[in-house]
C-alpha cells in the first residue's frame, strides 16, 4: 500500500481533519473490506470528488426522506388497514369459477390451505364437509387472507376452523382484518341462529384472539356432530384452548 499524506486543518483552535480526508478513509476502509474477502481493489471503489468537482446532480441523487428502498422497510410497508381490499364470501371452491381473476384467488387459497393445515381443502368446502369459505384479495387481485367457518343452528354457534395467511403478507393486519369482517358478519345474522363464535386456539395464538374479544372456554363442539361435549372429553393438542366469542348485539 502506498503512503498516503493526511492534512490537517486548524479550526477553533482544535486541529481536525478535513471533510476530503475523512472521504479518503471512508473509501480505504472500503478497500480494506474488499481485500480481505479475495476482491480487486478496484471492485466496487470509487474516490471521493473533490469539493470543486461535485456537480448539482451528485446532491439530486440522495435518496429523498421517506421514500422507499428495494425490500422496503417497516415504515414503507402498508399495512393491512391502508390498503383497499374485497371479501369474497361463501366461495364454491370445489367448482370452476365465473372469472379468472376468481380461480386465481381460488387456486392460492388451495396452495395456502395445503401448506398450512393436514386436512384435504376439496372436503373441507363440500356440501358434506359444511364449512364456508371466505376470501380477500387485495388491490391487485392477490390473496390476503381466507377464513373457513360453518354454522350450528341448534347450537347457536358460528366455529371458525381455519385462518391463514401467505407468509409474505403476515404481521400486517390482513389476519386481524379478516376476523373482525366475520365478526359483523355474525353479529348480522339473527340471534336464534348465531350467538356466539367458537375456536381452537394454540397457545401462540391465545392473546391475538383475546385481543379481539375471545374468552377461554370449558366446552368445546365436537368437529363431527358439532354437538357440546364437557372438559374431560375434549382431546386437545397441548396447549391448546377452546375460545368463544358471545354476540352481545345484533338482530334477535
């Protein structure tokens, strides 16, 4: 390495060096960095302009405050709450769809059902399997979330099954958005038919439903019959917990 000559200044009485030097030793801890994984010293280099050569444009070049980054950042991303998105409610999956942009929509649901839960996606949505589906896309026509839940009449209980989410669009609210749309949904229908909403909860997911108004239970529906059964015949997986959600208003 050659030698290099550093200049200093006085200023105020304290010698400091000048902003040009402290660009020169920026770009030799740059070439420091390169040298020690195996690159030239020239990759990815390039000296600092004097003060007289830097032009306008070098200044209009910086990244303005606030805008956005490739990958984004916490505060660049929308959350689900911003974003303008469409439920679409009681989904026949099982047939085809009346516009491509719906089979898309239906076709994601599948791949995201088939990564997240064991069950068979064609039974769960059968006339036979009695669960209803609900989607929602957002502005692009991409899915944000869906929601399968079936209703018990006798039992006045709506039951939720399952809600899931593309990992690319998770801790954004599209989870939360989504209860809370079946949350109205239920609190419209009349109360001789639904009065209240019931869930089996692991226990990563206990306070996220607390937080929208679920409460632990002692009962719990069999997934068969759907019919109450007590405590001690329940065989749950560990840790987790049957919840409810008593429909205070709404039609009666």
């Amino acid at each position: 390495m050659a030698a290099t000559s550093v200049v200093f200044r006085k200023f105020d009485g304290a010698v400091k060096p000048t902003e040009l030097v402290e660009q020169i030793w920026e770009a030799e801890l740059q070439r420091r960095a390169c040298v020690a994984r195996g690159a030239s010293e020239e990759e990815g280099i390039s000296l600092p302009l004097l003060p007289s050569q830097a032009t306008t444009q070098d200044a209009a070049s910086k990244t303005p405050k606030g805008a956005s980054t490739p990958g984004g950042t916490k505060s660049t991303k929308k959350k689900a709450k911003e974003i303008t998105v469409t439920f679409h409610s009681e989904v026949r999956a099982n047939v085809p769809q009346a516009t491509p942009e719906m089979q898309k929509l239906v076709e994601q649901a599948k791949d995201l059902f088939a990564e997240e839960f064991e069950e068979e996606f064609a039974s769960q949505v059968s006339k036979k399997g009695g669960y209803r589906l609900t989607l929602m896309a957002d502005e692009a026509g991409d899915l944000c979330s869906f929601i399968m839940y079936k209703t018990n009449p006798s039992e006045k209980c709506l039951s939720i099954a399952h809600v899931a989410v593309p990992s690319t669009k998770r801790r954004l609210g599209y989870g939360r958005r989504i209860m809370r749309w079946l949350i109205q949904y239920a609190k419209k229908q009349p109360r001789s038919q639904i009065a209240f909403l019931a869930l089996s909860s692991m226990p990563g997911s206990i306070k996220f439903h607390q937080s929208l108004g679920f409460k632990k239970s002692g009962n719990k529906l069999t997934k068969k019959e759907d019919e109450p059964v007590k405590e001690k015949d329940i065989e749950y997986a560990e840790g987790q917990v049957y919840m409810t959600y008593p429909i205070k208003g709404g039609k009666r």
